[in-house]
C-alpha cells in the first residue's frame, strides 16, 4: 500500500489511486482513510474522479451533513464537472 499511496500522492498516478481507492472501499475505511488520497489527487492533480469521490464521501450521511460540509461538498461536485 505504500508504494501505491507514493505513486497516487507524489505522482498524481490515477492507476494507483483507483487502486488505494479499491483496497479503501473494501476494508470499509471508505470515510476515515480515503478522505485525504481523494482531496489530495483532487486539489493537487485536478483529477475529476477524485473531486467526485470527496463529494461521494462527505455528503454519505445526509442525516447529520452540516451547512459548511455540504457547500464544502458542493464545490467538490462542481470541480468534478469541469
């Protein structure tokens, strides 16, 4: 996993963080590890998917999504789109 998490972060290899982004979903750490990767591929390399993915985690629970981490959540889906 290291190796793949140098790749993502430091390289901005999208093979390798739909890899992480894979091994994450299973061990259902979905919301407490992939957060950052996401945010990370998203600010550092633009990557579409991973703006969508930071959407997908924050917004996973409406029930208790405060006003800031929806307009937060928001512009992750925006940024997706363009």
């Amino acid at each position: 996993m290291d190796s793949l998490d140098n790749l993502a972060l430091n390289n901005g290899d999208t093979i390798a963080y739909n890899e992480l982004k894979g091994i994450y979903y299973v061990g259902e750490q979905k919301f407490t590890g992939f957060l950052y990767h996401a945010m990370i591929m998203s600010n550092k390399y633009n990557y579409k998917k991973a703006s969508f993915d930071v959407y997908d985690i924050l917004t996973s629970n409406n029930k208790i999504l405060d006003r800031k981490t929806k307009e937060l959540a928001n512009e992750y889906l925006s940024k997706s789109k363009k």
